[in-house]
C-alpha cells in the first residue's frame, strides 16, 4: 500500500522580503542575473592572458645585455585605451638597458589587441617582464 503524502501547515516564507520592522537590517538585494557565458571577471583574465602574450611576441633583448649575461624582471604599468594604446606607460625596476627594452617592447607591440565590451576601458596594466637568458 503505498505511503500517504505529507503536507505541511507551516507558513512559506518568501526570501525576497525583507523583514519588517527593524531598521538596520539593509534592502534585499535583486536576484542575480544568471548569464550563460563567462563572467566579467573571467573575461578579463582571459584577455590578459592574450595581451601578454602578445606582447612576449614583440620582447626585445638587447644584444648588449645578452653579452653581459644580464638577466632581470622590470615591473611594466600603463594604462590601456579602448583603441588598444599605451597610455601613462612606467617602467621600474632592474638595470636600465633592459627597462629601455621593455619599452621598446610596448612600442613594437602597438597597437595592442582591443579590450572585448565585457571588460571596461581604459584598462589599468601592472604586469612584471622577465628577461631571462635560456
């Protein structure tokens, strides 16, 4: 024989009401938006990602500094325009030769890939280049 249904009598509360009466407690927040591709976060990531490597494409080592066996990682900063541009571009850190190289670097690898619309622009890069002898 089978089992008889339960139902309960207790009353349902809704999750999207905020309780009543007391002050402090902050407005209920919307519902998340569920979106089928990746987050904005992820997307940002992602064409990171590819900037540096495409940046890594157009790396110049001096001759000078491959001769001397210098080998250092500069810390890069500048800020991405929509137009793929450098924009406020700062160069810190190891030996000069190979500071100078990073920027020739950025220079060789405009335009720089676009941001896609799901990241915002202008964009904030802070990245380190290695310069590493193989």
């Amino acid at each position: 024989r089978p089992a008889a249904a339960v139902q309960s009598t207790a009353p349902v509360s809704n999750p999207i009401e905020p309780p009543v009466g007391d002050s402090a407690v902050a407005e209920a927040s919307p519902a998340p938006v569920i979106t089928s591709g990746p987050s904005a976060g992820v997307m940002r990531d992602r064409y990171l990602q590819q900037l540096y490597a495409h940046i890594e494409r157009y790396k110049f080592y001096p001759g000078a500094a491959r001769r001397r066996g210098m080998e250092a990682s500069v810390r890069v900063s500048f800020t991405l325009n929509q137009a793929g541009g450098v924009d406020a571009l700062e160069i810190r850190g190891g030996p000069r030769l190979l500071r100078d190289a990073a920027a020739v670097t950025l220079r060789r690898a405009e335009p720089l890939p676009r941001p896609p619309d799901a990241v915002d622009s202008p964009l904030h890069v802070d990245y380190v280049m290695a310069f590493a002898l193989h």
